[in-house]
C-alpha cells in the first residue's frame, strides 16, 4: 500500500522530539510537510527528514488536501481548536496533541464536527504508553492488586525559575498551566484505569516569583465505580514522589521516576534505529515493586511504546476503527480539568 501523507503542523519541541520521529518511523506513514516559517526550525526538520516540503502556514495545507492524508497539529494549546476545525472542513483527518482544547465543550463539539465529516480525529496522549503506565494496566487485569481503593500518581518537575512563554501565560487564551499541561496525561491515565469521576476536589498554587499560572496542583478524583485517585503535578518539587502508589485489597505497587522515552527521543535516539529491541525499556534498578510491608518483589517493567499510537492512528485510517485517543475522551479530562479549577477557587468538591 502506498504510504499515508501526513502535514505536521508546528515544529517546536513537541513537533521535533515526539510527532516528527514518530510519523517517520510509523510503517504505512510519510512525513510529506512540515508547517514553520522559522528557518532555523527548518534547517533541523530537512537535516533530520530529507525530501520533506515546507509550507509557512496551515492554510497552505488546507489548499491542497488532496494531496495528503492526515494533519498532526502540534502548534500552542490556543491554536488547536480553530486549526483542527480548519482541517476536518478541509476535508483531511486530524491528530491534535493534548489538550485537544479549554473545554470538554469545545472537544465534543470538534467531536461532532468529525463525525459528521466522518473523518478521524484523535489525540495524542502518548502517556498511556509509558513503561510504568502499561505495567500497572497490566498487573491491574491480572487482579494482583486485588480490589484497588487508591491510585496514587505524580509528575513533578524542579524548574524554580520561569522560562516564560504560552505554558506559564496565565491568559485563559492561552491554556496555558500545569492543570492543561501535566494535569492532562494525569487525569486521562486515572480516567483510563478507574473510569469516570464523579467528584473533583483540587488545590493549586502560582508559586514561583512573578508566576501567573497555576505550577503546583493537588487533584482528587472520587470515580464512579468506588477508587480514589490523588493526583500531583509541579514544577518547583525540590524532592520527587513515586510516580504511582497503587493500593488494593491484595498489595500495592509503587514505581519511581519517568519512563525513559521522551529522554531518548530528546537525546536523537529514534524507534527502529537499529536497537529495536531495547526500545522504550527499564533496566531492572529502575523496576517497580509490588506486594505488602511483609514480603515485595521486583515487578519487570514492560517497555515504553510510543510508535504503537501512530501504529494504531494508521490502522484507524486504513480501516475507519476507532482512534487510539478519542475526542469524548479528552472531553472527559478537561470537564474533570474545568471542575478542578472551580473546586480550587472556590474551595468546594465539585460533582460532575
């Protein structure tokens, strides 16, 4: 089969390190055009991808849908909506990085907008291929926690100084913030696991000097069927946390630090690069332990596997199943997002 086209709209560190790499080392994709119109941003997209095009602008892409098969937006949070509408009117199917936008209202109503173009819409939340993230789905299907009551998750940061940009704007047209930024792959991994919330309490912080969006956030979810999940993010953690304290009516399972991925793809080293098989792996030092305080045991680490959302995106256009990542679900994150911004201000649980 020929390759499916792909425009890669944005080339900023998520475009470079994650959409791009991942695109190109996708069997039955091809990145056909990258949208920048800095030159420097340029240079490191033809050094890395020689043969692809270029275009200054998305409405560039837009006039020549026909030539292509899906558009990866990867552009600020502010812009996802009006590109993403721009394009499934264009006709062309729709990758759009998280958060797909402000509100659970406007992702459904990107939703219906695809739907009625009957076109694919997905969104990349690439944590839920994480190494910890499948280990722990994997140990949860095979009951060894027993009946889960609490799942402990953290994504912690130590930047004491600011950097700037759209990500620390405290301008809602911004979407800028960590409950949007980090709080996104948390709640949509504890939405994955435990299902629906049907409450929301948070609490959250501008700590930094001059910071004026939120940078530190406590989130508790009670769910639907009965867990509760108590959700960290912060970027001024001089000490990290466990990234997921899970316990159940049989053990627990605790794992620390990040999965390695997204330092492998920052340091150049790309899936099918010729190590395959260490992809996405944890050595053993690094593996979580599950059990009781009487008796633990070392839990293997299954690999990390980004490559698999693209994997999943190019069957979902070959054969119109579902995407990886659906509209309704990043509209089930960003209610549980919106509700967590009015329990902090104004100090209540919010029932969804």
């Amino acid at each position: 089969m020929e390759p499916l086209r792909v425009a890669l709209v944005g080339y900023g560190p998520a475009g470079a390190y994650f959409h791009g790499p991942l695109i190109a080392g996708t069997a039955g994709l091809e990145l056909d055009t990258v949208v920048t119109g800095n030159p420097e941003r340029r240079e490191q997209a033809r050094a890395e991808f020689p043969g692809v095009r270029f275009a200054a602008k998305a409405e560039e892409v837009w006039s020549r849908a026909d030539e292509l098969d899906l558009v990866v937006i990867a552009a600020p949070n502010r812009t996802h909506v009006p590109l993403a509408t721009a394009a499934l009117t264009a006709g062309l199917p729709v990758v759009v990085d998280k958060p797909l936008a402000a509100t659970a209202a406007q992702a459904r109503a990107l939703g219906v907008l695809a739907e009625e173009r009957r076109l694919m819409l997905a969104v990349f939340q690439n944590r839920r291929w994480d190494s910890d993230f499948r280990t722990l789905r994997d140990l949860l299907e095979r009951g060894e926690l027993g009946e889960v009551h609490r799942f402990e998750s953290r994504f912690e940061r130590w930047r004491p100084q600011l950097k700037g940009g759209w990500r620390e704007s405290d301008d809602p047209a911004e979407v800028g913030g960590l409950l949007y930024d980090l709080g996104a792959h948390l709640i949509d991994q504890a939405l994955t696991l435990f299902g629906p919330a049907r409450t929301v309490y948070a609490e959250t912080a501008a700590l930094r000097p001059g910071a004026g969006a939120v940078d530190d956030a406590f989130v508790a979810l009670t769910h639907v069927g009965g867990v509760r999940s108590h959700l960290w993010m912060s970027a001024v953690a001089a000490r990290f946390g466990p990234r997921f304290r899970v316990l159940g009516s049989r053990g627990g399972y605790v794992v620390h630090g990040l999965d390695p991925q997204e330092a492998a793809l920052r340091a150049g080293r790309r899936p099918g690069g010729g190590d395959e098989g260490s992809w996405g792996e944890v050595p053993p030092a690094d593996w979580g332990t599950l059990g009781t305080p009487d008796a633990t045991e070392a839990v293997p680490s299954l690999p990390g596997d980004y490559p698999a959302f693209y994997a999943a995106v190019e069957s979902a256009l070959r054969d119109g199943s579902a995407p990886p990542v659906t509209a309704l679900d990043a509209a089930a994150s960003l209610a549980v997002i919106e509700a967590a911004a009015s329990s902090s201000r104004d100090g209540l649980t919010v029932t969804l």
